[in-house]
C-alpha cells in the first residue's frame, strides 16, 4: 500500500469504507452478500452492519484455514498492529503476510495502514479467551534466558505439566490454596508456580503465561503448519472428450429423469406429510416408476423443486409448476444449467432426504450455509482440468481447507465431499471418476457454453417406430412436446436417449379423458410414426373411443332451485349467465362456475329474494365471513454489488468515473429498482 500522510490516515472503519474505490466496495459487497440485504442507506450503515456479530461469524466462517490463522494472529496481537510484528508471530516472510492482510482488509475485517493494522473488534472477541492458545502478556514479562533456567530447576515432570498447557493456556489443577516460594513448593505445579512459570487464575485453575508459552512453541504460533495456499490435487488424466461425453449423457439422463418424474406427479400426485415431506413409502413408488433407487429418485425430487419445477397445491399435493412448462420449452444445455444452479444454490443437504429417518423435502435436509459449502468443493473441482481423476480423501482435505469449521461441524468434510461428488456425477459435472468440463458453468451463470458442449446433448427427434405388438420405439429423445403427446397415448418402458412407450386401454383413455377424439389420435401417430399404425392399434384404440364417456363427471361450484320454470328460463338468458358458467343439468336445477355470494348478488340485483342453505339442505341466516385462500408473496430484492457500491459513493459525495458521466445509478434509483425487484429463477 502507498503510505498516506498522517491526517490522510484513516481513523475509523467508517473512514476506510469511505476511502474504498467502487471496485473495491463491490468486491467487499461481493464477498459479503449478507450486507446487500437490505441495501444500506450510506457507508456509516454499512459500516456498522459489517461489525455485527452475525455477520462477522459469516464472513469469519468463510475465510480459509491460512486467513483464518492470519486474523486470529492478529487478535493476538495488540491493537493496532504493524504487519511486521504480524510476520514475526506466523514466522511468514512479509510479503506473504501482507497478501492475506489484503485479502482481510477488503473484507472490511480490519482497516488501518500496514503499520497500523486494526482488527475489527467483532472479529477479536469471535477468538477469545485465547487467540492462538496464547494467554495474555504478563506485566512482568520474563526473558528467554530466565524462562531456560527456571524449566532445568523445576524438573522433567513440571515439564510435562507445561506441555499439557501449551496450546491451551489453562487448566483446572489441584494445589494447596497458599502462598509459595522456591522453599515450600514440593509438587510439580507448586514448583511451576513458584517460578513464574504458572500463575493462578483462581484456586483450581492456573494459566501459562504468554511468554513461557512462546518460548517452549520454539516461536511457531500453531501446533501444525498451516498451508498458505489450497492442497494440492493430484490425479491421473483420462481424455477430456470420453468424460465430457459421458458426463452430457448422465446432464441429458438427468434431464429425461425430471420430465418423467413431473409427468408421473401429474398423473398421480402425492401429497406432503403433515410435518413437511414425501413419505417414504411415496419416494419408492416414484424410484420402481423411474427404475433408480430411491436415493436417487429423492435427489430428483429435490432437484425439481429447488428449480422451481414442483411444488405443492393448496391440498399439500405435489404437482408441476407454470415454469416447468417453461423449463420444457427450453433447449437441454438450458434446461440443464437452471437446475444446476438451482442445486448449487439451495441451502439443504439433499443427501439427508434420503438418510434413514429423514424425508424428501423433509427439514431435516435444510441447513443454513449448505450452499455455501457445497459451492466451495464445485469451485475446487473446477480448478481442476477436465479429465483429471481426484482422490476424495485428498478433495476432504481440500475441502477443509477452504472451510476449517468443517472439522467442528455436524458435516465433517468427508461427507461433504462424498454427497457433492455423487450429485455432481448424477449432474454431468463429473463422469467416469473425473472432472468433466461443465463443472464450472454453475458457478458462472452469464459464462456461455461453447457449441462443442452443447452439441454433446442429443438432439431432439420427432419420429419413432409402431410395432406390432402396440409399441413405440424412438431412435433419440423425442422433441418434449411430441414426447409429452406420446406419454399421454402411452407408458414409457424404458428411460436413455432412445425409449420404448407401450399403449394399452388405459393409456389411450388418458388421451380421451383430455378431449382427444379417435380420430385425432388415429391422425396424431399417422403423423409422427414412420411406419403404418399397425391394425391392432387401429382396433384398440376404436374400442376405447366407444366405450369412452359413457358416464359422465363435470365440476359444479354451487347449484341452483328454482321451482318456477320461467324464473329458470329468464336467468339462463340473462347476458350474465355464460360468464356465470349457469346452465340447466336436471328441470327445476341449475349449477353455476362461481361461488354461492357472487351468485346471490346478481339474483338480488334482479329482484329475487333467494335464501342461501349449506350442504344438507338447511337456510344460513348469516352467512360465514369470507377470507382470502392465499396471500400475497412478499418480495425480495434484486441488487447488484457494482450498482449498490456506485450508489453509496455517490451518496458520500465522491462519485466514481462511472457515475459522473452517467453511468451509474444514484442511491434514490438503486432504491426504486430494488423496491419494485423479486427474486426469481428467470426461465423465461
């Protein structure tokens, strides 16, 4: 860094904030998204939000295991400290220390010039008692040649003692609650005591003082090395172009997996348990239609609806959404990187659906910062080169580098690993024990996919073959909506790029029940099968239209009885009626599409006098008080860091480049866009 003159110096966070540039307040807001939401007025708001504890445990949580031990080296030292006090505790050469200072100063966890280093007081107390296993310094300090000969007087077993306390300063003893001298001390911790080489926090507990401590770690401030740099990596290579062709074929498997699992809800829906989450029972059933195991067939379910493809009605029961209809009419490298993302994204441990005990789309799954972890093993997966074979026990380690909580956490970092991995090989973003090369393109929404990926996808067919005996056969996947048509005339038997689809009474009765007449199912085959519809199909599906609809079912919302014919016939010619949906279904009995109170209002306009009666027949003198079904989503805002950054300095009076010369929004326009923005799964 420059050196700034004395009263250029900054003197508070606020002030350091203040100074920041707009790259470099976007990278802080980038780094720690949790200050986006809400966005802060001003620099002094964002200030003050960035030192509560709970984004500081955040952004604490976040630093790997080198910056982690950076800062903590610091909360060791006084405040402020001086980089060069910094590289003498880690035992680091300067400039490697000032690279991890940078990393920390720019996520506003300390400010201050190199020798003037202050760590953000939250960030302190989140390593207290004692940072680095270090008591504080004593008011009396001892020297090195002090603290030698005071360990050869005490003896091999006070040492011991010593040893025990080294990388945590204090310990419950037992010892005799008085004075002592070199004279009275007879045990080893009395000794010790007697020395200075202990002092007493209370009368069961004592303390290493710092600078005994120091001296016996030979100066190192961990127990074990800590990497500056990630593990490295090493595998053996396979071609890039044997992984990435397998790897499109499991993205396109995944793909057809989703469409047919959507398909089955829609035929059948299952509904949620009270408590949240498909029964087990509901989960086998779905894994025997899609032929996987039940594992994997909860890993789609909870694909689908993170992507917004599934979700349940207002009877708990779990249908396709809007957007799947959507999703459907995008192409597969498309479809595919919505529920990637939408998997990379979702703060829940799948896995744990599918564990003993637990439910797809159960609560158990949530966890805050799954996503989180579950992006830091995809971001080293994709520092690998495509087709490199990696050692999961190696990944761990990786793993616990970037997140040094994981050895603390309910998810060690083994299982981490071994959950991400299986997923992402069920995804396509590893195939054959490699890394495939779509692996990134989760982690980077705008980056476009090269043709040479997308074309690895199978293009859609629009053909297939009848047989004889009352099949389907297609040489590729069928184009989705000829595919969603042929699903509605038959069964798919078989899942991959090609398929077989089996027609019998009751699949050609779901086409019927839709409003397809023979004829049109007759035309509907002739159309796409390159063969002839073979006569037995012809027969069958000539039977079902016969027999088709001989009873009939239709939807009433309220009814109405009328015992004077002409009161009947004149409210069927209303103008009203066909938007009313009234129509007669027995003499004397009338249905209508809308509810009873909107029914009753235009009988009353035109000079009735009706009563209103409940299902059994009975007059309702007052009728209930009526509420809304659903309320109204809330929404969320959407943001960018680089708009919220140019806004706040804009706001502090230094507008960057950008902003004067027009560029960029001011505080008031970010707070209009963000005021009329929603979150959402674009899949438009």
């Amino acid at each position: 860094m420059t050196a700034l003159s004395e009263h250029q110096r900054p003197r508070t966070l606020t002030e350091a904030l203040r100074a920041m540039s707009a790259e470099q307040l976007s990278a802080l807001l980038e780094l720690r998204a949790d200050l986006l939401d809400p966005v802060p007025h001003d620099i002094a708001e964002l200030a003050s939000r960035s030192t509560i504890s709970t984004s500081i445990a955040r952004a604490v949580d976040d630093l790997n295991a080198w910056l982690r031990t950076v800062a903590e080296a610091l909360a060791a030292l006084p405040d402020p400290a001086s980089l060069a006090e910094l590289a003498t505790m880690l035992g680091k050469p300067r400039s490697t220390a000032a690279a991890a200072i940078a990393q920390l100063r720019e996520r506003a966890l300390l400010w201050g010039e190199d020798d003037q280093l202050h760590l953000v007081r939250p960030v302190r107390e989140a390593f207290e008692p004692y940072p680095g296993g270090l008591a504080p310094p004593s008011a009396r300090q001892m020297s090195a040649e002090q603290i030698d000969a005071a360990l050869v007087n005490c003896g091999a077993e006070a040492r011991v003692v010593l040893e025990r306390l080294l990388w945590s300063p204090t310990g419950a003893v037992r010892y005799a609650d008085r004075p002592v001298s070199l004279s009275s001390a007879r045990s080893p911790i009395e000794r010790l005591l007697s020395r200075q080489l202990l002092r007493p926090l209370d009368s069961e507990t004592v303390i290493i003082p710092r600078e005994v401590s120091w001296r016996l770690r030979d100066g190192r401030f961990t127990a074990e090395p800590v990497a500056t740099d990630q593990p490295a990596l090493t595998g053996h290579d396979r071609d890039p172009r044997l992984v990435d062709g397998a790897a499109a074929g499991a993205a396109f498997a995944l793909l057809q997996d989703i469409e047919l699992l959507a398909h089955r809800l829609e035929a059948a829906p299952h509904k949620l348990l009270r408590a949240g989450g498909l029964p087990s029972r509901d989960v086998n059933a779905l894994a025997r239609h899609l032929s996987t195991e039940p594992d994997h067939a909860s890993f789609l379910i909870e694909c689908a609806a993170a992507a917004h493809l599934i979700a349940p009605d207002s009877t708990t029961a779990l249908l396709p959404t809007p957007a799947y209809d959507r999703w459907l009419g995008r192409d597969a490298p498309s479809r595919w990187r919505l529920v990637t993302e939408a998997w990379l994204d979702e703060d829940r441990f799948f896995a744990r659906s599918a564990d003993a005990g637990g439910h797809t789309l159960g609560q158990e799954a949530y966890a805050r910062g799954a996503a989180g972890l579950r992006k830091t093993v995809v971001e080293i997966l994709a520092d690998a080169k495509p087709g490199t074979t990696l050692d999961l026990a190696q990944l761990a380690t990786a793993a616990s580098w970037h997140r040094p909580r994981l050895t603390q956490g309910p998810v060690t970092a083994g299982r981490l690993v071994e959950w991400t991995w299986r997923e992402a090989s069920w995804l396509g973003l590893a195939a054959l024990g490699a890394v495939s090369s779509f692996v990134g393109f989760p982690l980077q929404p705008d980056l476009a996919m090269p043709s040479a990926l997308q074309d690895l996808f199978p293009a859609p067919v629009e053909h297939f073959i009848i047989q004889a005996d009352l099949t389907a056969v297609t040489s590729g996947p069928l184009e989705h909506a000829v595919a969603a048509e042929l699903r509605l005339l038959a069964d798919q038997e078989s899942r991959g790029g090609a398929g077989v689809y089996r027609f019998s009474p009751a699949t050609l009765r779901r086409a019927f029940d839709q409003g397809w007449s023979a004829a049109e199912v007759q035309s509907w085959l002739a159309r796409h099968s390159t063969t002839d519809v073979p006569q037995a199909l012809g027969y069958l599906i000539e039977d079902v239209a016969r027999r088709h609809a001989s009873i009939r079912i239709g939807p009433a919302v309220c009814y109405v009885r009328i015992s004077d014919p002409a009161q009947a016939a004149a409210l069927l010619a209303h103008p009203d009626a066909a938007r009313l949906g009234l129509r007669a279904v027995a003499p004397h009995v009338l249905i209508a599409a809308v509810d009873e109170y909107e029914l009753l209002q235009l009988l009353q306009e035109l000079g009735h006098s009706p009563a209103v009666e409940n299902a059994a027949g009975d007059v309702l003198v007052t009728p209930p008080t009526r509420r809304a079904e659903k309320h109204l989503a809330e929404s969320k805002p959407v943001h960018s860091a680089a708009q919220v950054a140019d806004a706040l300095l804009a706001g502090e009076g230094s507008q960057p480049v950008a902003m004067r010369a027009g560029a960029g929004p001011t505080t008031a326009d970010v707070g209009l866009s963000i005021s009329r923005g929603t979150v959402a799964r674009s899949i438009e």
